[in-house]
C-alpha cells in the first residue's frame, strides 16, 4: 500500500518540521522563508 505508506511519511515530516517552527517567532520565519527564496533567485535584488 504505497499511497497509505507515502501520507505516514508526509505526516511525520509535517509534524517535525511543525516542532522545529514551535519555537520560531512568526517575524523570524518569515525572514528566514524570504531568505531562502532570494538564495533561489525569485526576488532578484535590482
């Protein structure tokens, strides 16, 4: 049963990467997912 098995990993990931945010500011996490999206180069510096 992959689909079963494939929504178990996804679940797991979710709850972790929910813990790991718990202890973030909603100002920092939004700094840091600005960040992450300029080092992808959406929001090219002019």
């Amino acid at each position: 049963n992959a689909p079963g098995r494939m929504v178990k990993i996804v679940k797991k990931y979710i709850i972790g990467a929910l813990e790991r945010f718990a202890g973030i500011s909603g100002e920092e996490l939004k700094s840091r997912r600005a960040k992450k999206f300029e080092s992808m180069g959406f929001f090219g510096t002019e």
